[in-house]
C-alpha cells in the first residue's frame, strides 16, 4: 500500500507569528512531525508543502522532502487546506512515478503524535480496505454538560435533561477530530473534496496525544510535556 506523508506548514499564522518555526521542546515544532513521519516504515515518503524558504531549509536539514514550493494562492490563511492537499496529489502525478495510493495529511500542530500513531492508522486503513481513517479523542469536556447563558445573564442547559443532573459515568462516549491524522485516498481526495468521506473509520488516540497547537498556552504545554517526554528538565 503506497503512502506518502504530506506534512502541510505555510510561512505565516494568524495567532503566532512564524508558528511552524516556533521553538518548542528543544526543537522548531515542525521536527516533531517529520521525524514522528521518517521513523515510520509504512511512509514511502515524506514530503513537506511550503511557501516559505525558511521552512522548506529546515524541513530539509530534519530529513524531509520538499520537492515543490506551494503557490501563494494556496499559502493565505483562508486556503482550504484540502486544496494544498490535492495539489500535492497532481504535483506528484505530474511528476512520477505516480500517484500516491494513500496520502496521510500531518499537520505540524500536533507534535505529540507518534510514529506508533502513523503505524497504527495506516494498518486500520490496510485490515479495512478504508477510504480514508481519521484520528479522534474524547470530547472533554463532554458535550452533554455545556451550558449556554441567557440575555439575562443565566445558565440554561445546552442538551434539556429534565432538571437531572448527568453523570459523567452514565454519559455515552463522544469524540473529537484531534487533527493529528487524515489518512485519504489520493482518488477519493481529488474525486470527493474532502477529509471525510462517507465510511471513514476512526483512530482513537489518548488526550495526551491530542494537542493541536493554536495558541501560546499550546506551546506552554506540548513545551513542558515533550521535554519531559525527552528526559530533560522543563524551564
């Protein structure tokens, strides 16, 4: 099953500026997605879709390809990111020796996953014969506990649950798109325009895991998880 990981980091960010740069448990946060790719023996390849010269140079010295720059229509921060996906597609089909099977789609937001991750997504989509497998986590908090508040400044339940109050215990399992993994078919993407097809299969991932990166809170955190992940002390 031929995969190609496709790591997406355009140069600019609405909330922090140069984020895919940002230094972040010793290294710029983009690292830790290209190597949690590299080490993956399922990867054919892993590719790094850029506008940016900085980031294209240093994709390159952590062992990634960047074998194209990405056009600025497809850099701006209102770019569907489904669109920079299929021009990686057509790119690669353009220039042999063909297009990928499976694309896995790794946003340098999410560097706590793993290569065991990756692994473990690609042989659902291989056991499944799947379209495309998504990676999740539970919802927290749990979505049948929000509350909305009134023009008069009270609470009211979000959900009606007849004046009960909900257990978390009795609560059925929810989950979330965590953004740590969109593993598609090249034909469905370029055919269906989305990361979601009907019949996607899930990869449940733990919290832990699951931290998508948008704001400098996020970086205090995965900062002070991957250095301790790492051995080293927090500072």
């Amino acid at each position: 099953m031929a995969v190609v990981g496709l790591v997406t980091a355009r140069g600019g960010s609405k909330e922090i500026p140069r984020k895919n740069l940002a230094p972040v448990g010793g290294k710029p946060l983009l690292a830790w997605t290209i190597e949690a790719g590299l080490g993956s023996r399922q990867l054919e390849r892993v590719i790094v879709s850029t506008d940016d010269e900085e980031i294209a140079r240093v994709a390159r010295g952590c062992g990634a390809e960047v074998p194209f720059m990405r056009p600025q229509e497809l850099a701006r921060d209102d770019s569907p990111h489904i669109d920079v996906v299929r021009h990686a597609i057509q790119w690669l089909a353009a220039h042999g020796p063909s297009e990928p099977e499976y694309v896995l789609t790794l946003q340098p937001t999410s560097p706590l996953r793993t290569t065991e991750d990756i692994d473990a997504a690609i042989a659902i989509a291989h056991n499944r014969n799947a379209t495309a497998v998504v990676s999740v986590c539970q919802a927290e908090p749990h979505p049948f506990l929000a509350k909305r508040i009134l023009g008069d400044g009270t609470l009211e339940d979000l959900w009606p649950t007849d004046g009960g109050y909900l257990r978390r215990q009795v609560l059925p399992p929810v989950y979330t798109l965590n953004g740590a993994i969109y593993l598609n078919r090249s034909t469905s993407l370029l055919e269906e325009g989305t990361f979601l097809p009907k019949g996607t299969v899930a990869y449940v991932m733990p919290s832990e895991r699951s931290l998508d990166i948008n704001t400098a809170w996020d970086f205090r955190l995965a900062n002070l998880i991957l250095k301790e992940r790492d051995g080293r002390p927090s500072s």
